[in-house]
C-alpha cells in the first residue's frame, strides 16, 4: 500500500514554512522524499534511514519517527524555486531493504512572491 | 556526465503495437527502476532490476515485461496487454536498494491512439 501524504496542496507566500507530512501502514526502513517539477523528473531531496542517518540537502530538514511510522518534511523561509510537487517514497520488502519501492499521491506546493 | 538517458522523449503509438522504451545509465548502478505516472498522481513502480538477469514485479506488473541483459540497460516493453498505456514513464537507478539514493531519467511521455 502505498504512504499517505498531508496535505493534498499548500499555497505559501514566499519567506513562509511548511510541513508536509507521509505515514505508512507498514514498518519502514526508510523514507524518501523527492521534489518535481511539471514535465520533469523527480529530483532527489533527502533520505532517513533507520536508526536516525539522514543523506540529503543542506537547506531542507526532515523527521522520522519510526515508531509511529511516519516522516515530515520541513521547508523553511521557502522561495520560489520550492514550488513543485513533493513525494516521499518507502520500501514495502518485508526483512531487508529491496527495491520494491511505494510512492505518495504527492503534495502540490505553490510559493507566490 | 554521468546519468541515465531515456528515449525518445515522446513516443506515439496504435493501439495493439507493443513498444520498447529505452533506459541506459552510465552511474555504474546496481538497481533500476520503471515508474509509470499518470497526470495529477504519485508513481507507481513496474518492475526492479537489483542484478543483471533478475527482476520483480512491482506495484502494476501486468501488461508490462523487462529484460535486464546489461547492468546499464533496462529496456521496458509496454505490451498490448496493458489496458490503459498512455502515461509518463520515469527510469531510475539506484547504488543497490531502496536506502540508496534514486536517480530518475528524464521520462519518456506514450501516447497510444
């Protein structure tokens, strides 16, 4: 099954936070998240493995709270540039990492000057 | 450069023609990925490749076969099987498994008529 995001759309000024936010049904060995564009590939923003490794960008921070299941994106005083739609993707294998990966229905965000 | 190449970038094909999108990359990954994207919605993985000469079957397999005879290649045939072929389709590859980064092609955009 694949994770549930929140919220479904953000409208932000620019300068503005927001937090979006994917759970999953299952236990996770690790959150993806990534941003695209219209037309265009996903690009890579970061990864949280378990056991609280994070690999990703500078400007952008994230949570994984294991126990709960769940992973939240921060974006801070955001510009322009951040508008786009937002995925975070899990691993469904049951025992190891594998490559069987799940994706969310996305988070549209709008940054408006 | 480093990367993965898909072609062509828009394809259009008749109903009931089989079509072979290609995916090459030169990242010297283990794993490869076939998403499908469809207008407004999250991505759905096809098939994974971990090692040359095996596959699995993702999230919506039918209709869709793979072959992965070179570590580089992993070329995807949209068969006539598969109800409803029109859609965005993104390769990607990864260092080995879903704690790894993916890198996504630039897509290649099926219209079948």
């Amino acid at each position: 099954q694949q994770p549930v995001q929140s919220p479904q759309a953000v409208i932000l000024r620019e300068g503005e936070d927001a937090v979006i936010n994917c759970s999953s049904s299952k236990a996770l060995y690790s959150v993806h998240w990534y941003r695209q564009k219209h037309g265009e590939a996903p690009v890579f923003l970061m990864i949280l493995l378990k056991g609280g490794e994070q690999k990703g960008h500078e400007k952008i921070s994230a949570s994984f709270n294991e126990k709960k299941q769940q992973s939240s994106l921060y974006l801070t005083a955001s510009q322009l540039s951040y508008s786009g739609t937002y995925f975070c993707g899990t691993d469904m294998a049951v025992g190891e990492p594998s490559g069987d990966m799940r994706f969310g229905a996305g988070t549209r965000l709008t940054v408006k000057p | 450069d480093g990367g993965i190449t898909q072609s062509p970038k828009y394809l259009f094909r008749k109903e009931g023609q089989n079509v072979t999108l290609s995916c090459e990359q030169n990242l010297n990954h283990d794993a490869m990925y076939w998403y499908r994207q469809d207008p407004g919605q999250g991505l759905r993985l096809i098939y994974y490749s971990q090692i040359v000469n095996d596959f699995q079957k993702g999230d919506i397999a039918e209709g869709y076969s793979v072959s992965r005879e070179k570590k580089e290649s992993f070329p995807l045939t949209v068969t006539s099987a598969q109800k409803n072929p029109t859609a965005f389709y993104l390769c990607a590859s990864s260092i080995w498994t879903s704690t790894d980064t993916q890198y996504f092609g630039p897509g290649t955009r099926l219209t079948v008529l």
